[in-house]
C-alpha cells in the first residue's frame, strides 16, 4: 500500500474512531441544554419544606435516548442517579423515544425522515435497533435495567404495585435510594403490531402514549398533518394495554384524539409533561376542557419544565401553570413532568427541584398541596394503577 493511501485510509479510521467517541456526548451537550445551571439557591423556608418531603416524582424525561452513563454525576444533561440521589427523589419516569423527525417542530411534522438513526449507530447501540422502532424501544429497557443491576442497589426500576409498596418500605430506612419505571413515547413502537404492546410490557414498559410529534398508525398528533382522532387500530391498542394495567398517556395527542381517548378510555389517564393554555396558549399545552377530563377519571396532568410550554425560561412559569390547574380541578390531579433530556432547553437539572417549591409557595400554594404535586400524587396514582405484581 502506497504512502498517501496508508495517510488517507489512518485519516478515516480517526474520523470513524472520533465519531464512535466523541459525537455522541456533543450531540447530547448540544440538545440538551439548561436555562439556570446549578448550583441553585433556595430561601430556608423552601429547603426545608422540600427536604420534609416524603416522596418526589417527575413522570418524563428521555435520558435513555443518550447513551449516557447513567449511574455517574455528568456536567450535561438533566437527570442522572446520583444527581437524583442528590435531591433524594424518589422516582422518575423514564420514556423513551424511537423516532423523530428531522427539522421537528410544533406546528407540522410527517413520519417519512427519522434523526435517531444516526445517533443509533453513532452510540454503537446494537444493529437490531438501528431500524426498528420495537427494537430501539426493547435497547432502552435494557439499558434501564443494566443500570439497576450496576448500581449496587441504590437505583430500582418499578414494575408493579409490589415493587412500588416494596421500595417504599425499603425507603422509610434508606433514603439512599432512587427508582424509575419506564414508558414510552408514541406507539409508533409498535410497528403497526398489537401483538408488540406485550413484547413493551414484557421488556418493563407500564406507560405509553400513542404518537409523538407525527401522525402514525393510532391517530393523530398535535404536532402532525392530519389532527384527526384515534383511528380503530388506536381503539384496540388503548383496550389491550388498559386489560394489562398499562398506563394511557395523552401528551402530544391532537386534541381530537384526547377527546375519542376520553370517551372510551375505562382507566384513568395521565399526561406525562405539559403545559396548560390558560398559561401559555401554544399547540403543544392543553385545554380547560382537556384538564377537567383528565381529572375526571382520576388522572394526573403533569406539568413541563420548559418555555415553549410555560412561557419563560424559568421555574415560576411552571408553578404558574400548576398553580392554574390547581385552582381549576384540585391539586389531587396535578404532578411534576420536566420532560428532562427531551432534547429541548429546560428551566433547572433535577437538583433544580427545590427552587419550584419555592415558587409555589410564593404563589400562596398550601404545603399539603406542594407535596401532592412534587410526588405524592404519583405515589398515590401508580399504587392504585400499575399492575398488582
């Protein structure tokens, strides 16, 4: 082999090993930024109800689409363990994404490029998972549980009402330890198969929504062409996965299918991060009307950490918005939902948490009602709807 042949064939391999080591963790610095980085600081009054707290849940973030190393404290990012161990929360929802497509944004969106390839095999991820969707989703499951194994039992992730009921008891005497439970986010997962919610729920997955930011073989997204509601197919995904006590998610779901959803939907229905018109009116918040019903089954409307769904780039726009809801149904049915790693600037990391505590208070915000909505409302929820064992 020629010289300048042995030079441009060591050239390629370095820009190949660079690729492999490198572009990933920019990519993720680059998506994933932070309004208000830490540390933070948080008047008395306000650490010290939040330290009181028994229990603190968010119910979305998408760190699993990363292959970060979850069990060690990053400077990027929104959510690790040890960062979550910090906080002493108690769980996160952790849902993953398998497809986006390409310039994404609010107003109109179709299925037809994906972004999340090229990550994919960038990341090494395994090849059955660079072009399916079921198999990228089943990567990430794993990868959740990878992280429970490793982590010396300081992290678990929670697949039943029994393993919820267990850490409980086991965090009554060891606040050194943290949880998750997985979902996913839009059933285009699925792959157009039914029988594929029962590989998702054999993998871990207990929560779901049925589109993300394009139209797909359910209905309709808020974000998508068509803004129409649940197609029949949806209907018999949404009656197989509440037969198995999976939870219905409705974020990014046009406002047609939210209401076909809450026609027949026989459980209650959560969604996992969002905001609220009555604060911010933008496509992606939801409505009075959609707030009411989705409490009215006994739901949560979890509310997000970010500007185009609060308003600014600051926590008092979040309390704001939970706030809103409170006044408007109670504060049985409101949570905590950053959308933390969602490839979109957020208010605070997970540390951050304290400071919304303390801007629900300023708000006049009971400290019963706080506790409700930093986590005992999930708590409560995921008791009462995960499947019993």
């Amino acid at each position: 082999m020629k010289t300048y042949q042995k030079y441009i064939l060591g050239l390629l391999l370095g820009i190949v090993l660079f690729a492999f080591l490198f572009v990933p963790k920019i990519v993720d610095k680059t998506f994933n930024k932070i309004s208000a980085k830490p540390p933070y600081a948080v008047n008395r009054d306000a650490q010290m109800l939040y330290d009181s707290l028994d229990f603190v849940a968010d119910m979305h973030c998408d760190a699993l689409l990363w292959k970060r190393d979850l069990l060690q404290k990053n400077d990027f990012g929104s959510v690790d363990i040890p960062r979550m161990l910090e906080v002493h929360m108690a769980l996160q929802a952790f849902t993953i994404v398998t497809k986006a497509p390409r310039n994404m944004n609010f107003d109109h969106n179709t299925g037809e490029t994906d972004q999340i390839t090229l990550p994919f095999i960038l990341q090494a991820r395994p090849i059955a998972a660079w072009f399916s969707l079921t198999e990228r989703a089943l990567t990430q499951c794993k990868a959740l549980f990878d992280f429970e194994k490793k982590s010396e039992g300081k992290f678990r992730v929670i697949t039943s009402a029994k393993d919820l009921e267990t850490y409980i008891f086991d965090r009554k005497t060891n606040k050194n330890i943290t949880a998750g439970f997985l979902g996913i986010e839009g059933m285009h997962a699925l792959e157009g198969k039914i029988e594929n919610v029962d590989v998702l729920y054999k993998a871990g997955v207990r929560m779901m929504s049925p589109v993300h930011f394009f139209d797909n073989e359910l209905g309709s997204s808020a974000h998508g062409v068509e803004h129409a509601g649940l197609t029949d197919f949806g209907k018999e995904v949404i009656k197989k996965m509440q037969a198995k006590n999976m939870i219905l998610d409705v974020a990014h779901c046009s406002p047609k299918m939210v209401d076909d959803i809450l026609a027949i939907t026989s459980k209650p229905i959560v969604s996992s991060h969002t905001g609220v018109k009555g604060t911010q009116n933008s496509v992606r918040n939801i409505s009075d009307e959609h707030i009411k019903g989705i409490a009215k089954t006994g739901g949560l409307i979890s509310i997000a950490m970010f500007e185009p769904a609060t308003g600014t780039k600051t926590p008092a726009s979040t309390a704001k918005a939970i706030k809103y809801c409170i006044d408007l149904v109670g504060a049985d049915y409101v949570a905590l939902g950053s959308d933390f790693d969602g490839a979109i600037e957020i208010h605070t990391d997970v540390t951050g948490l304290p400071l919304y505590v303390e801007e629900l208070l300023k708000l006049g915000v009971s400290r019963d009602d706080i506790k409700k909505v930093m986590g005992d409302n999930v708590k409560r929820f995921l008791l009462l709807n995960l499947p019993k064992n």
